[in-house]
C-alpha cells in the first residue's frame, strides 16, 4: 500500500513537471522541405543516421561537383558505410534536387 502510494506521488510529480515545461518552453518549427525524387529512399537509409536533412538544405542550390564532395567527406572523414553505386546515386539525386544547374 506505501508503495502504491509513493509511485502515485512520484507519478503525478512527473506529471506536473512535464505541464511546466510544455507551458515555459516553446520549441521553434522549423519545416524543412525534403524533396522526394529519385533515389530518395537511398539518401534516406544513407544519409539521415548521423544527421538530420537541415545538413544538406542549409548548403542551399550547389554544383554536382560540391554535393560529389560531400558525399565523399562523409564517406571518407566520418566512415559513412557507403557503397560506390549508392554513392553515385546520391549524388544524382543531391544534383538533380538540390543542384545549381551546373
Ligand atoms: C557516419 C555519419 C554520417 C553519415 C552517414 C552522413 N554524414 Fe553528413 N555529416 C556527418 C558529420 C559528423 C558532419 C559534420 C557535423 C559538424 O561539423 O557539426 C556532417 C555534415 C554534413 C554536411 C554539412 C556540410 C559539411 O561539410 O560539414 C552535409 C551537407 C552532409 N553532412 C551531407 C551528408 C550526406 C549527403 C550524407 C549521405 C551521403 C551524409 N551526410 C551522411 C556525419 C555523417
């Protein structure tokens, strides 16, 4: 019965705590807009398990040759396990839905 009713206090504790926060704390929206082309799904599995989207459209409309690079720095410098042809694939999708034309 004691027990009972201390996890009831503490329940409600947590309870009121998380009404706090919900009433002080305003967490920002920030709508990034994904582009669903070709090859999404690999960019998907590939690219979003270490960071979220916002990496890739804060660097706005870039050239093939930049979202190649990218692709290869995550690939070389931080050990993304990238296959060559995915690699490929998503730099086609990186150029075609995020690319400057050039
Ligand atoms: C193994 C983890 C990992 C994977 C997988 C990964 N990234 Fe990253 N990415 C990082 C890290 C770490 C940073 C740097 C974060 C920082 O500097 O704050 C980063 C940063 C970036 C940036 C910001 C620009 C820059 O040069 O730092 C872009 C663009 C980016 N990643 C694109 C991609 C794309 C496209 C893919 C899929 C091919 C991908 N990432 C997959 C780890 C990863």
């Amino acid at each position: 019965m004691k027990k009972t009713l201390i996890a009831m206090l503490l329940g409600l504790g947590t309870l009121n705590l998380q009404a706090t926060l919900t009433e002080d704390v305003e967490v920002p929206y920030v709508p990034f807009e994904i582009k669903m082309g070709k090859h999404f799904d690999v960019v998907q599995a590939n690219c979003l398990t270490c960071h979220s989207f916002g990496y890739i459209l804060n660097q706005g409309k870039q050239p093939r040759s930049f979202w190649k690079e990218k692709v290869e720095k995550m690939v070389n410098a931080f050990k993304a396990p990238i296959s060559k042809e995915d690699q490929a694939l998503i730099t086609d999708y990186l150029a075609e839905q995020y690319g400057n034309g050039q």
